[in-house]
C-alpha cells in the first residue's frame, strides 16, 4: 500500500511540475509575441523614416539641379557683360 501511495504522489509530483513548465513555456510565448510586435511597430516606424529621408533626397537633388542651371544662366550673363564692358 505504501509502495502505491509513494507511486501516486511521485506522479502528482511529476503532473504539478510539468504544469509549472507548461505555465513557464505559455509565459515566454506571450513575451516574445509582445516583442515580435514591438519589433514589427519599429519596423514600421525605420520603413516611414526611410521613405521620408528617400523623398527629403529627391526634393534636395532637384533644388541642386535647379541652383545649378542657375548658376550656369548667371555665369552666361556675367560673361555676356564682362565681354560688352571689354569692348565698350
């Protein structure tokens, strides 16, 4: 009779700490599914920053061209009026 009794509670013992792993292993499954989403927002947040920075890099290269083909029109009229002062 001791021997069952012994038996039993060597298996209730077993069942509580297979529980206790199971809760453990339900734990650490929510935490990295909080952290895959946290991962997934900053994901989101670094793709909207690139797309900023990416069209911040179109509207700055458009602005050099435009001041470049302005310097290029005020250097024709400044050498148009140097030549017109040389041969006044």
């Amino acid at each position: 009779m001791d021997d069952i009794s012994h038996f039993t509670m060597t298996i209730a013992a077993a069942v509580q700490q297979q529980s206790v792993s199971t809760q453990e292993i339900d734990r650490n499954i929510q935490q990295a599914a909080m952290r895959a989403n946290k991962l997934a927002g900053n994901m989101t947040s670094v793709t909207a920053a690139i797309d900023e920075t990416n069209h911040s890099a179109v509207a700055v290269l458009a602005a050099s061209g435009a001041l470049s083909a302005q310097a290029k029109t005020l250097q024709r009229e400044i050498d148009a009026f140097l030549q017109k002062v040389a041969a006044a």
